[in-house]
C-alpha cells in the first residue's frame, strides 16, 4: 500500500482489467464483448482498445486509467522560448491581419533558432494558444464589438408563467395525407 490512495485504486482498477480481459479468447466474439462490457462497465470501443492494449503489452500497467493534465515527462517551456511565443503572439498573431497557426509557428521557430533555442513543436504551440483568453484574443483581431457579441452573457431568461405562453412551430415537411371519409 502506497501513501497515494488515488494510484492505489488505478492500480486496483488496472489489475481487474487484466483478469477480465484475460479471460477473453483471442477472436472476440459479441457475447464475449458484451460480457466484457458488463464486467468493465465501459463501450464496445473500450472493450476493443483495452484487449488491443493489453495484447500488445501484456502488462497490467498498459490499462491504467488515462489521467488528464501534462503528462510524465513533459516539461513547461522554457521562460526564454515562453518569452519569445509571448512576444510574438501580442505584436504578430493578436492582430487584424489574423495570421494561421501555422504562421505564427514559422515566426516563433525561425526567432527561436536565431537566438539557439529549441523551438516548440506547433501542437505545443496549440495548446499554448488554447490556454489564452479566447474573448481577448477575438477584440484585438476582430474588434471589441464582434467579440462582446460573441462571448459576452446577455442577461435575461425566456421564461412560461403559463402553458402555451411560447410555442415554436417546426416548418419541417411531412409526408402526410388525411383523407375525410365523412363525405357526404
């Protein structure tokens, strides 16, 4: 037992997952994933992707649930390159010129290896640009208006005291015949 309960119970999660899928034989079939469905209490598609791993790496370790956040091993930017991205995403990318991701890419890169830096790879750069206040971002681009328009809550519910107080019609066509067999 170890003084992190939360990987304690990942491990413990893990080890039912390798005896359940242990016990599948190697061409599943749809009782056997439905079974492994019951068991496991996930989608056909985890069934699948869990024996797939565990074929493959025959280790309990390999079916740990996926945490979210960074993973092990990944390191923060280093405050040189921050400070170039930074520099670069408030005079180059933050503007009406809109540049692509791709571009902003290229400048950071070609300034990162002028001044000897390893530079970003552009995922990395994504998720930097993803971590940044998208409204902002919008009202240096596209103007305060457009980004209010889109970002800003607008107070005020649409709300029934009584019923039928709203109704909305959908003008959706229907093949549809009535026939009145009333004639007289």
């Amino acid at each position: 037992m170890s003084d992190n309960p939360v990987a304690d119970k990942d491990w413990e999660e893990a080890e039912f997952r390798a005896r359940v899928l242990a016990e599948l034989p190697e061409q599943l079939t749809d009782c056997d994933v439905a079974w492994a469905m019951r068991q496991l209490d996930v989608s056909r598609a985890t069934v699948y992707r869990l024996a797939k791993q565990f074929r493959e790496d025959a280790r309990t370790s390999a079916l740990l649930p996926n945490t979210s956040g960074p993973k092990p091993g990944m390191q923060p930017l280093d405050p040189a390159v921050e400070a170039i991205v930074a520099h670069h995403f408030k005079d180059f990318y933050a503007t009406r010129r809109k540049p692509t991701k791709t571009r902003f890419w290229r400048e950071v890169a070609a300034d990162c290896q002028a001044r000897g830096l390893a530079p970003p790879s552009i995922r990395r750069l994504g998720r930097w640009l993803g971590l940044r206040d998208q409204a902002r971002l919008m009202a240096r681009r596209e103007g305060k208006d457009k980004a209010e328009r889109i970002h800003l809550a607008t107070p005020g519910t649409l709300t029934a005291k009584h019923p039928l107080d709203i109704v909305q019609i959908d003008h959706t066509r229907c093949h549809c015949t009535l026939i009145n067999q009333n004639r007289a």
